[in-house]
C-alpha cells in the first residue's frame, strides 16, 4: 500500500518515480556504465545508485541533474520521455 502523508501519496511510492528510475537506468545501460562507474562519476557510492535505480531511494532536482550530466543525458529529453510514457 502506497505510503500517505495529508492525502497525498509520497512521490517515491507514485508510478511517475518508478518510471524516472527506469528511463535513468536504461539511460546508463544505454551508455555501457555500469552502477560503480555512474556511482563513481557522482563521486557517490554505488548503493546510491542501486537505490534510486531500484526505488528506493528519491531524487531531488539538484540529483537528477547530475546524474543527466554524468551520463551525457539530456534532462528535458528524459523529462518528456516521463511525461509521453506516465500521460503526465
């Protein structure tokens, strides 16, 4: 059951999170990166990468632009590929 918090359904628990971890991962496999050299491209650890890979873990803003630059991604492409595919 999705955690709740004043009605609202928290962001790591909605469909649209998943899916942004799923476009970041094909993302990096795309590229041939594996989970340690993203993680250490981040100068972070690779659970850290594992965890939002798995969603586990939410990104902020600030993250998910990082992790686009470390991968040679483009954030507005990833972010209209999440909208096409979640019919946001």
């Amino acid at each position: 059951m999705a955690t709740r918090t004043r009605g609202l359904v928290k962001s790591l628990h909605q469909p649209e999170n998943r899916l942004l971890c799923e476009l970041l991962a094909e993302a990096r496999e795309k590229v041939g990166l594996s989970q340690e050299k993203l993680a250490k491209r981040l100068k972070r650890t690779q659970s850290f990468v594992a965890k939002y890979e798995g969603g586990e873990r939410r990104l902020d803003v600030v993250e998910f632009l990082a992790i686009s630059r470390a991968l040679g991604a483009d954030p507005i492409r990833i972010m209209r590929q999440l909208m096409r595919r979640a019919a946001i």
